[in-house]
C-alpha cells in the first residue's frame, strides 16, 4: 500500500466535496479502511498532513475507523467475522465464503465549516 497516494486521493476527494459545499473550512475527514487493506495510519496521517497543507483541509484531522473483514457464507447466508485468516463459516462450517466487506478504503463523511 502506498500511503502517499491514499493521502494525495482522499485529500482530492474531500476537496470536491467541501467546494461541492461551499465550504470554508474542512474541520474533519472521516475514513473508513479495512482491516485487511494494510494501510499503516501513522504513514496515512503523517501523508495527510503534509498534502493539506495550503488547502482548505490543512486544520482537518483524519478520523481512521477500521472496519472488520466480513464473510458471507454461500451456503447458509451468515455474515459474519473473518478472524486472522480463519475463512471458515462461523455456523456451518462451510468453506464457500464471499468477502463482502473489509478490503475496502473511502471516505465515510466530512466536517465542514
Ligand atoms: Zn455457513
């Protein structure tokens, strides 16, 4: 994962939409990354910061919620946790999983002034 380029796209992202807005001030970026994409936080954060700079967003702080990797099993329907590689459903024991969530990075919401 390189963290310079998700910092330079969530940065773009949250841009638009404060202008989308008419925004002054972004105040706060939501994120939400999956535990399983292996995005390091201090290097996003870090990253961030630096890109902000001179930009409306340069007071945001970066709000990094982890999502969980989620299965879902393909022959009962249970969704459920994916646990330290352990791609086992948690109910049947079936080994037909669909990962429906967890790999993903985007921006959950932001605050504007
Ligand atoms: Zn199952």
């Amino acid at each position: 994962m390189h963290e310079g380029s998700i910092a330079q796209n969530l940065l773009t992202i949250a841009l638009e939409k404060a202008k989308e807005y008419k925004a002054n001030t972004i105040t706060l970026i939501r994120v939400k990354i999956g535990e399983f994409t292996g995005v390091n936080q201090a290097a996003l954060e870090f990253a961030f910061n630096n890109f902000s700079q001179g930009t409306i967003a340069e007071e945001a702080s970066l709000k990094i919620i982890l999502s969980p990797l989620l299965g879902k099993c393909r022959e009962c329907n249970k969704i459920f946790e994916i646990k330290k590689d352990h791609f086992i459903c948690s109910k049947c024991q079936s080994l037909e999983i669909d990962i429906i969530s967890g790999e993903d990075l985007y921006i959950e919401d932001i605050e504007i002034e």
